[in-house]
C-alpha cells in the first residue's frame, strides 16, 4: 500500500485541532458511508476516511507528535526515543 497523507485525505491542515479532524471525519463518513452509497467504491473511500481520522486522532492524544516528522526524519528516527 502506498503512503497517503492522512490529513490530505480529510482535508484538514497538519497541526489541525481535534475538534476540526473530528469535523472533517463526520462530513466525510456521512458523504461516503456505504449505507448511503452502496458502490463498492464509497465503501473504500469510508475505509480510508476512517483510517486516517484514527491516524490522526492517536497521534493527537499521544504527548509526542513522531507522525508530523518529515519522511527523512522518521526513516532515521530510533525507535522508543519518541
């Protein structure tokens, strides 16, 4: 699976609040939720939408925020120094 920026997939800017994370998730669950629309299609978009809005919410609630490094800075990052 190819990397796909979370935040670009809810829309919402990096360093968005909870609130607006938790904002941007309801919109698009209800647009693209497979009760609503049930090709395959909105089904996967709900998965994605769900995966990311759970991305962001962990990383939101952790004390440090490793998600937001730069890909140069995680490749290199020491796991449990976080």
């Amino acid at each position: 699976m190819a990397y796909e920026d979370p935040y670009a997939v809810l829309g919402v800017q990096k360093g968005a609040s909870k609130k607006e994370v938790q904002k941007a998730f309801r919109e698009l669950a209800f647009k693209h939720h497979p009760d609503k629309d049930p090709s395959l299609e909105a089904a996967q978009r709900f998965q994605r939408v769900s995966r990311a809005a759970t991305t962001i919410l962990k990383e939101v609630s952790t004390p440090c925020n490793c998600y937001d490094l730069s890909l140069e800075a995680v490749t290199s990052h020491k796991l449990g120094k976080c």
